[in-house]
C-alpha cells in the first residue's frame, strides 16, 4: 500500500513555525547540521520510537536526536528520575553529590579505559578536556584526528569533517582544513590529519610529528562518515605506534560509547586508550550527558589542578539523574537491551539490502551493531574516507527526501547514520522497510542507477 505523502498542504504549521523561528534564532536552528535537509520539521512532541510534528504528522524517527535517545522518545524511567530530582533536591548544586558516586561508579564499572572521570557538558566539551589533559601530560601541542571524523565544534577539532576535495591533498597525507570560518589560523597548525583504516600512513605521520604530538583523538569506528569500520588490525597497530611514540591515544567514543556495546568500542574490540570520552547514548538523550576519563596517573592533572577545567553546570544533578536511570537500564538489562538494539538494526540492514538488490540499486550497507549507513554506488565494503565520499550522495539526498514525505525519517546528510532505540520493533522496522522499497523505485525512475564518483 502506498504511503500517505506529508506534502506543502500538510505542513503549513511547520513553514509558519520554521519562520518564525527564522526571524529571532540564526537560521532558525541552533546547530548547523539541523540546517542540512530538504524540508525543515518543527518538532511538537516525541514519543517512543515515532516524532510528531506541529502539524500532526507523525515520523518513525532513525535519527534520535543524532543518536542519543537509544531508548527512544521520553523514557519513562529516565523522566522519573529527572523529575523527582528536579522537585525534590534541586537542578544545580556545584557541590558533590551522591549522584556524582553513583553515575561515575557506573562509568568507572562498564568502561575498561576508564579509572576516573570528569563530566562535561557535551560531546565537544568533552574531546577538547582530554585533548588538554593529553597537551598537560606528553608537554606537546599537537592533535592528530580523522579525515571525515567529527569530534565537535571547538577550535581544537573542527578540521577536515567534510573537506572540500579540490584542497584536501592526497589521501594518504591530507591537509588539516578548517571546517569553516572564524578558527584561527595558528590552530590550524597544531593539527594533523590523516586517514582512518591506513595504519601506514598514520605511522608516518606519527613519527614525522612525534616530538610534537600530544595525542591521537580517534573515533575507533568512523561513524562521522556514514559507519566505517575498522579494518582488523588497524586499533591494534595505533595502540601500538601511540605506545613508541609516547603520544596519548584518546578514544571518542561520543558516539560508539554505550552503544555499540556497554563498554563501548574499546570492549567490542578489545583495545583501551589512555582517555576515553563519551557522551549521546550515556545519558539515554538527557541533554548535557558527557564526560572524559582515563588512567589515574592522567587525571591525577585535574585533581592537583595542574590542568584547567571546569563548567558551571558539569555534573549538574539534572543531567546525572538522567544519565543515573540510563545506566541502570543499560547495566541491568544489558542482554535484553543490546539484543534488541541489534536485532533491529539487523532487520533494517538485511531489509535495505534486500531492496536495494532486487532493484538492481548498487549500494553498500555499512553496520556496525545498532548503527548503520547506505553508500550508494559501491557494491564492495567502504572502508576508507574518500570511498565513502565517492558515494552517490545525489541519490541518497533523494531517497531521505521521499522517505521522509512518507513518514520514515533519516538524516538528509549521507555522513549521519540510522541509529536503533529500544522503543523500536517490528511495526516500525516494516513500515520503515515498504517506505524505502517505494522512495528506492522512485528515486532509481528519476535519476537511473546510482554510481561512486
Ligand atoms: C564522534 C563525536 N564526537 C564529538 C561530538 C560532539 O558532541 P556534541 O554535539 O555533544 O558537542 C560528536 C557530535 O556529533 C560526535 O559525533
């Protein structure tokens, strides 16, 4: 049965909220990658595995708040637990608290490169304390990181997330670029990129640098560029190189953190950096869920105050009790919770395979348990960053745009990825599937068979 089509005359809330909002908040959006996408969505309400708008029409939503809401919309127990915080002790104490214990004893329990920690208020905040503490520790300034990785929007990270391929040099050795305007140029030259997966390039540049590196801050799978994963061997060999060259390794595990498995990429691979940072899935989607923690020899620079952080509201009791109830679901549960997770994923990826090749739609499905991402055009595994760039992105702009007008909503950008929650289950997984059967068909009528540029 052909879905329903969310066109103009169904979204006229929307367009006059969008405007609205446009008139007092730049852009109409407070994050740049919001603003990427064919059709804006004002948000009414969520709940489980579905999104509403403000004009009533509801979406199965694959992106979650980019990731976060591994339990879906407004879970229960974590409300609860933020509510009864917020009623009966309070939203702000910046004093220790036993929430502090609880929540950072989890951390501690499930994380294997983790003795301390200390919590920040997102992601970016996070990467840019252990990029300091690993500067504080080694008395070098340099970063090394990912092409195609993001780690956030600091000064210190925002270098060569989507780099412009006509100034981004060879593959093997890239040029840092800024990932856009106002970073200061002297920044710049305390970063070094280079690409994921090549463990001989990395070794090079490892070693042409290794008097001034301070760290490598990695993203152990590359889920900034759609989901590419590590080929074997490649952690292995930059424990090792960080190990001889005394050059800290930082895993962000922003994104892979407490999703990919409780401990994270780190347990799914068995390779523990010296700083881990982790955020999104840690806190269920409470906002502010983030923090950094390594080996007690590191942190013992943030406990003699060797080492500047801080944050009004890093480790506020609000986000902790968020992040508390999260970490009990994810502990206690922890076999029924990452089964489904996986389960979910696993019928999305067999079913979009499926479709794609009985469409006669080249297209490589990437997955890595809960996560997953579509390169169109490739029919052998992406395992590089500028293989994933050859994608026939046109193609999946296309079929984002049809899927969503049908109810079914993915990130427009083909460097996001699909993301599962707890919250969804069959229904979900084969609505979801019929609706990209029919925006493949469509999408393959108007622009023909997709291919790697
Ligand atoms: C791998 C990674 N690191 C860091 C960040 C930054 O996190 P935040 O948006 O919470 O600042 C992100 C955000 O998507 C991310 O994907």
């Amino acid at each position: 049965m052909a879905a329903n089509i969310i066109d103009d005359s169904h979204l006229e809330k929307t367009q006059e909220m969008f405007a609205k909002c446009q008139e007092v908040i730049s852009g109409g959006e407070s994050s740049y990658a919001r603003l990427i996408g064919t059709r804006p969505i004002v948000m009414e309400r969520g709940e489980g595995a579905y999104f509403f708008d403000v004009d009533g029409n509801a979406y199965v939503d694959w992106c979650l708040g980019y990731g976060p809401m591994i339990f879906g919309h407004r879970p229960k127990p974590l409300l609860d637990s933020i509510i009864v915080q917020i009623t009966q002790g309070g939203m702000l104490y910046t004093f220790p608290h036993e929430l502090d214990y609880e929540v950072g004893r989890k951390i501690v329990q499930a994380v294997p490169g983790i003795e301390q920690l200390r919590f920040a208020n997102s992601g970016s905040e996070a990467t840019q304390a252990a990029i300091r503490l690993a500067r504080a520790y080694t008395g070098k300034d340099k970063v090394m990181k990912w092409e195609g990785s993001y780690n956030g929007f600091l000064d210190s990270q925002a270098y060569s997330h989507v780099p412009a391929a006509d100034a981004w040099g060879t593959e093997k050795f890239p040029r840092t670029l800024p990932s856009g305007a106002g970073i200061p140029r002297v920044m710049e030259e305390t970063v070094v990129v280079a690409p994921f997966n090549d463990i001989e390039a990395v070794e090079v540049l490892v070693k042409r640098h290794r008097d001034q590196l301070a760290c490598v801050l990695a993203e152990p799978i590359l889920a900034d560029a759609g989901i590419i994963q590590p080929v074997p061997g490649f952690l292995e060999g930059l424990r090792r190189i960080c190990d001889e060259n005394d050059v800290v390794l930082i895993f962000d595990e922003v994104i892979t953190g407490f999703r990919v498995s409780l401990g994270g990429a780190q347990e799914l691979y068995g390779i523990t950096p010296d700083i881990t940072c982790v955020a999104k899935a840690v806190g269920g989607g409470t906002p502010g869920a983030a923090a950094f923690g390594g080996k007690k020899e590191l942190m013992e620079l943030e406990a003699d105050g060797t080492v500047l952080h801080g944050g009004t509201y890093s480790g506020n009791p609000m986000t902790l009790a968020g992040m508390n109830a999260a970490l009990d679901i994810l502990i206690n549960d922890r076999e029924r919770v990452y089964g489904h997770l996986n389960t979910i994923a696993n019928a999305m990826v067999a079913g979009m395979r499926g479709i794609f090749e009985e469409n006669g739609v080249p297209a490589y499905v990437s997955q890595v348990g809960p996560m997953w991402q579509v390169f169109f055009g490739h029919e052998e595994p992406v395992t590089r960053y500028r293989q994933a760039r050859a994608s026939d992105t046109r193609f999946f702009e296309q079929l984002q745009t049809e899927c969503q007008a049908r109810g079914v909503y993915f990130h427009n950008f083909n460097f996001e990825r699909f993301f599962a929650s707890t919250a969804h289950t069959k229904t979900e997984v084969d609505r979801s599937l019929e609706v990209i059967a029919e925006a493949t068909k469509i999408v393959k009528d108007r622009l023909g068979v997709p291919t790697a540029g």
